[in-house]
C-alpha cells in the first residue's frame, strides 16, 4: 500500500477512538497531574496505558493506587523513550494514539484541536504548543524546521504567548515529543522512532523520516500543553549541560545526518558541518565535557555499519528531496548559553556563517 493510500485508509480522527500513551521514567513527581488531566477528558479517550521505563520510584505504585483505569506496562530494563513510544503505540488498541510525556498536562479541549488539526490537513501528526509550566504565558516548544546540520529550528522557542506567530492549523515539518497526537499505522510506515538513539533527537529523526516519505505534520496553535521540569540529568533546564546529553549530542546528530540527508546535502554542507563541529568540540572543553563528546564520537564510528543499513532503508522511503525540507537557519540555542556575552557572540558568527553557506549552496542541493 501507498502512502497516500495509507493516508485515505485512515479513520478520520475527529470521530475515530482515541488511546493515550504517557511516556514514563522516574516520574512520579509528575504523574498525578498529567494522569489527572487526560482522566479529566473522560470519554474523548478510549484507554489510557502508561509505558514504565524500569524506573525506581513510586510512580507505578502511584498509579496503581490513585488511577486504576490506567493500564500499566512495565519493561523490565531501561530502554529510552523511543522503546516506550513504540511499545505503546504497539498495545494500545486504537490506530490514533495521544502519545504525552510523564511531564505534560495536556489543557481540557486540546485533544479535540488536535483532532480537528489531524483531520484539516490529513496530518499523520498533530501537536499542539507547548508553554512553560512555571510561566504559561511562555512558549516552549511550537513545531520546528529541519536546519542542515542537523538540529531542529524551533518556532517561538521562550517567545511570550501573546507574541508567538502563529493561529489555527499550521503545516510544520518537525514535531517536539512533548505530547503528540499520531496515526500509529503512519509510524510504522517508517519504522517507528529509532529505538538506537535512545535520548534526544528522536523527534528530529522521526519527523524527518515521515516528511520525505510523504506524509504531513501540522501544529494546532490554540491545542496547550503545559511542560514541566523534564528528565533528570538529561534535560537542560539549569546552568550546567548535562554529560549524558552531551554524549547523546556527539552521537545521535552523525547518526540522523548519515542515516537521513541525501548524499549531495552531506557534501555541499561538510564544509559548515564541520564548522559547527569544532565550535560544539570548544563548547565541550569549556564546560568539561570532552570525554562525553568523544565517546559519542567513538560509538558512532562503532555502529556506521548499522547507520549505513537502515540509511538504505530510509531513503527508499524518499519521495521529497531535502532542498524541500532543509532551512539554514537561525540556529535555536538555549538562552542560558545565549546569557553570557562571549557564549552568544560566538553564536551569532556561527549562525550567520551557516546562513551564509547555505544561501551559497542550496540551489545545488
């Protein structure tokens, strides 16, 4: 079956029944309100499963105690979030799934916008914007574009709410798992997220992968979600960058370049690609995070062989070519690195020399 005739065998998504599947590791901080806010959506849900990452504390006794319509599966070894999307994607019993982070709480009438979103633009994803938990009146996450490095552009990323750009359904490329409304048979289509990345830029590599395939991403503007504190030791909310996410950095942004860029995008960018490289490699030394940085480096060369493979795997899912996909930017960095004035000198000069590049490259691409 075709893409497209995958896209019209879908049930629509307005009235179809729902699963919701909350992503969940050392979360039981979190789970009594994104679990109170998606049982506060009643019977717009057909199930509600939470996927349990091997974590260690209270969370799943938690959820036994205070919510017992919620289905519990629990793996028996920590696997990443990528495992546990797709192991709830696989045991829920609908084919569109709420996929939520154990750190969102999802507004009363989003899943409905989101709905409504999925069904306007006959999107295999509809997200909705997120907001700060602490600051509601602050984006955090609003869709994104593909920058040719391989990192996402995020829209309105810490825009105030009032000011952020964007009303009603809005085709998008790259999507942020935060909370994510899918067409479960559409991941599939593409081989579900990259189980081999474990942590970070899944999103990027997934939503890249459904994009040159064919299918569509919209973002639902008026759908809120509220994001809370994210992943100990992994997610950047304080001043220090975690060394775990540093190796996660070093490694998995080679892997989703080789794995998913057409080739003659890997060549006309080298030459900014291994500019952003040696500044990435400063920024390690300067917070202490060189050994991180090399053993990602030293894992990827490891597993090129595997990359390559599932490279020709992916690219014959290609029906849109990257110069379709592909932005030269502006660079999204977090503004605790922007906060320091040689940080975000070095930043501007990076960005605009990767704008530059690709303003002289692209029409080749």
């Amino acid at each position: 079956m075709s893409e497209r005739e995958r896209r019209e065998s879908a049930p629509d998504p307005r009235t179809a029944a729902v699963s919701a599947v909350v992503v969940n590791f050392q979360g039981e901080r979190y789970l009594e309100r994104c679990l109170g806010a998606l049982v506060a959506l009643g019977s717009e849900l057909d199930e509600i499963l939470l996927v349990d990452d091997a974590s260690t504390d209270g969370g799943v006794a938690l959820v036994q105690r205070s919510f017992p319509q919620v289905r519990v599966v629990a793996l028996e070894q920590n696997a990443g979030p990528c495992v546990v999307r797709n192991r709830g994607l696989a045991a829920a019993r609908n084919r569109w799934v709420l996929l939520v982070d154990n750190d969102a709480v999802i507004e009363r009438d989003a899943l409905r916008k989101l709905r409504a979103a999925a069904s306007e633009r006959s999107a295999a994803v509809a997200q909705p914007r997120a907001v700060f938990d602490g600051d509601p009146s602050r984006v955090h996450y609003d869709g994104a574009r593909f920058h040719y490095i391989g990192l996402l552009v995020l829209r309105n990323f810490h825009a105030p709410l009032e000011q952020a750009e964007g009303r009603g359904t809005i085709a998008m490329d790259g999507m942020t798992a935060v909370a994510l409304l899918v067409d479960r048979e559409a991941i599939r289509a593409v081989g579900g997220f990259d189980e081999e990345l474990f942590y970070l830029m899944e999103d990027y590599d997934l939503s890249f992968r459904l994009r040159l395939a064919g299918y569509a991403i919209c973002s639902a503007e008026e759908a809120l979600v509220r994001h809370m504190g994210g992943t100990a030791g992994l997610s950047f909310r304080a001043d220090e960058y975690p060394a775990r996410r540093a190796y996660f950095h070093s490694r998995n942004r080679c892997r989703l370049l080789l794995k998913n860029h057409q080739a003659l995008s890997l060549i006309l960018a080298f030459p900014a690609l291994l500019l952003y490289e040696l500044v990435w490699l400063g920024f390690t030394l300067k917070a202490r995070l060189l050994g991180p940085y090399l053993r990602g480096k030293l894992r990827f060369l490891r597993e090129l062989p595997r990359v390559l493979r599932q490279r020709r795997e992916v690219q014959r899912l290609r029906v849109v070519p990257d110069r379709e996909l592909l932005v030269g930017g502006p660079l999204t960095l977090n503004p605790q690195l922007l906060a320091k004035p040689f940080s975000r000198r070095v930043a501007l000069a990076l960005d605009a020399l990767l704008r530059g590049w690709w303003r002289l490259v692209r029409r080749l691409a």
